[in-house]
C-alpha cells in the first residue's frame, strides 16, 4: 500500500488569553503502518471542546498539558483502514482520543467500536460521547435531581447544555436555559422543549432568574462561570445544589479567573456547590449511553450536532467558535 500523508495540527507555542493562529503548527508527515496487534485509520470526525483550551496551559488539571509541538489531543472517529488486530476490521468505525490529524495508529485501548446502525458516527462525540455523559452524571449523579424541581443551566444551547435540559425534561422538571442570543432561545423553548430562556446579551439575569423560578432554583448546572454563575447563585432554593461543569467565559482569562462574590447564598439557603470531571465516571458510561440511547429512539432527546466540513487545517478556527458562541449544540469538523 502506498504511504498516505498525515496533515496534523500541533501545539507551537502556548496561547495567553484567546488561540491565535500562530499558536499551532501545521504539519504533513508520513502515515505510520499499523504493527502487530494494532489498527490504522483515517479521521471522520473530530470533536471541538471548551475543555482543549485549558489542556493548552501548562499548570496541574485533571489531565496533563499538551506538550509543545505535540499532535493537539481531541476526540475522534476515525474509520478503520487496515488491521492486524483482532477485535477491529477495515471499515470499522471507532471512537477515541486520536488527536487532530489526518491518520492515526492505535492498539485500540481506550477506544470504542461504534455500531453505526444506533446513531450517526458524530453522536458517539456528542449525546452518545463525551458530552452526553456530562449532562447525565453531572445532572443526575452530581445534581442529584428529583422529579418536580426546577433546573437552570448555562450554556443552554451548546453540547452539554441542550442534552442537560432535555434530560431534566425527560426526569419530569421544569427547565430555564440560559443562553446567548434570541435564535438560540427560541430553540430552546421552541424545538427542545424548555419552559423558558433567558438570553445573557440582551436581559438582566437575576432578574428574569426571579421571573421564571420564581420558587428559587432546585440544581443549577453551570457551564459558563463568571457573572451568570453570581446571578444563579443570588436566585437558589432551599437545599439546592449548584454543579459546576464548566466556566467557559473564565477559560481565556489573563488576569486571573473571576470567583463568584454571592457564595454566601450556600449558607443562607444549606446549599451544594460541587465540581466533577466525566472520566471519573467511565466505568458507567453504557449505563449512561443506554439510557440517552432509549431517550433518542423515542423522541424525548433530540440530538443537536453543528457540523463543519473541512480538513484539519480549519481546526484553529472551528476552535473559535466555542469561544464566539458561533455553534449551536455539539460542534464537530467533519473531515472531507
Ligand atoms: P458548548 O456549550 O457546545 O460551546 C460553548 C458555548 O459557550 C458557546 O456556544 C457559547 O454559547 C458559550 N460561551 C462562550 N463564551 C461565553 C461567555 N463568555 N459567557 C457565556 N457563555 C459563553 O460547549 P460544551 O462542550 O457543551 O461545554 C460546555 C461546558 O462544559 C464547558 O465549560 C466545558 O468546559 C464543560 N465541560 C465539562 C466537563 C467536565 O467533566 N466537568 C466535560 C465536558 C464539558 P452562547 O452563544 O450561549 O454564549
């Protein structure tokens, strides 16, 4: 067989604040062989996250830094190109943490075979994938729902936010989305089925907070930190827990990150405020993954992907939208 090139986006030199362009390198390299007990592939799709910003930093996190001039890390799907592994065959579809690049090489630990008849290959990085099992654990593990109460959640309209929402739908209690822009409210009350929105550019959030709980909120899930974290925690209910995912809008911080001031609320209302990361709750993801799958299959979950097409090159800028808001649910670069 021919060597194909690899086309790959490596981390050049470390972004203060926002990515540049100029912090990654593009490289073509030769495609390795798969050795024994090893399988090649090529890149279908790969998964753009919050969470890549922060790997770019080199200080302690739940996972190591990306190292200078190292293949940025990013889950993928990538299709099975050849094989001397027994459990993985040509044209097999498998998800795992393959890097942005163009071919890959694995063992396959760490991987998963998709069944590509159970869903389009793109959800195993989105309501089957990583983000799906955020919502799910994060919401009902960390948050511990219960029937009835009343869910807020930021960052309403992205990966993890629209599958936060519709899983508390799905558990019976009343949701507000908080998101930015009146499209992506209408979504959410709209299509997905939101009791209400409240968009973060246009409205004061602590206030429209009162009007749609009025009753104080249950379990705020929070995706985004900063201001709308301080105007959730003004508006808690007795015993509620506050879960926090996410902070994107601290994630290109260059003086440091913003600590919510009105945390005294915890006292006053005997209330939660905790962190988890997802891979802690791996070995339960089937669990997981079966239950979101039952949901899809019987309308009660819609799956909402923001597809771009192009080659590893557009990476860089795919990024950015994360950080623009410019995606609406689970932002994938479908390569072609
Ligand atoms: P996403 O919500 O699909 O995309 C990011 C969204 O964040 C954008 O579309 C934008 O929506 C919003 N945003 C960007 N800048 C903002 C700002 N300054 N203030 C408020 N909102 C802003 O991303 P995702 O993959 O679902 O991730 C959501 C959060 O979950 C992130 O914080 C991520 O780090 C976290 N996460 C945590 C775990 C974990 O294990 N703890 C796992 C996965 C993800 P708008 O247009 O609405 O502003």
């Amino acid at each position: 067989m021919l060597s194909a090139e690899n086309r790959q986006i490596r981390l050049a030199r470390r972004p203060e604040g926002e990515v540049r362009p100029g912090d990654w390198e593009h490289v073509t390299e030769a495609a390795a062989a798969p050795g024994e007990g090893q399988f090649a592939g090529r890149t279908r799709f790969i998964s753009l996250d919050p969470a890549m910003r922060g790997w770019l930093d080199d200080r302690p996190s739940y996972l190591p830094p990306v190292g200078l001039g190292e293949v940025m890390r990013a889950g993928s799907v990538v299709e099975v190109t050849e094989s001397t592994h027994p459990g993985f065959r040509t044209g097999d579809l498998v998800a795992g943490t393959f890097g942005v690049q163009e071919h890959v090489v694995s063992d396959g630990r760490g991987t998963l075979k998709i069944q590509p008849d159970t869903a389009s290959p793109s959800t195993f990085l989105g309501a089957l994938g990583m983000p799906g099992m955020t919502a799910y654990f994060g919401l009902l593990d960390v948050g511990a729902l219960k029937e009835g109460e009343t869910v807020v959640v930021s960052g309403a309209a992205g990966a993890v936010g629209t599958m936060v929402g519709q899983i508390a739908k799905a558990k019976g209690c009343r949701v507000v989305g908080i998101a930015g822009g009146a499209e992506k409210c209408a979504l959410l009350t709209g299509e997905l089925g939101f009791d209400a929105a409240i968009d973060y550019r246009t409205e004061n959030v602590r206030k429209a907070l009162r009007t749609h709980a009025p009753d104080g909120i249950d379990v705020y899930f929070d995706n985004v930190g900063g201001e709308i974290l301080d105007a959730a925690l003004a508006c808690l209910a007795m015993h509620a827990r506050v879960v926090v995912c996410g902070a994107i809008s601290q994630y290109n911080a260059t003086d440091g990150v913003r600590g919510p001031s009105n945390y005294l609320s915890l006292l006053v209302r005997r209330a939660r405020m905790e962190g988890f990361v997802v891979f802690d709750y791996a070995p339960r993801f089937t669990e997981a993954a079966r239950e979101i799958g039952g949901w899809i299959a019987d309308g009660r979950i819609k799956v909402l992907e923001h597809v771009v097409r192009g080659t590893v090159d557009d990476f860089p800028r795919t990024l950015q939208m994360l950080f623009r808001g410019e995606n609406t649910g689970k932002l994938v670069l479908e390569l072609v």
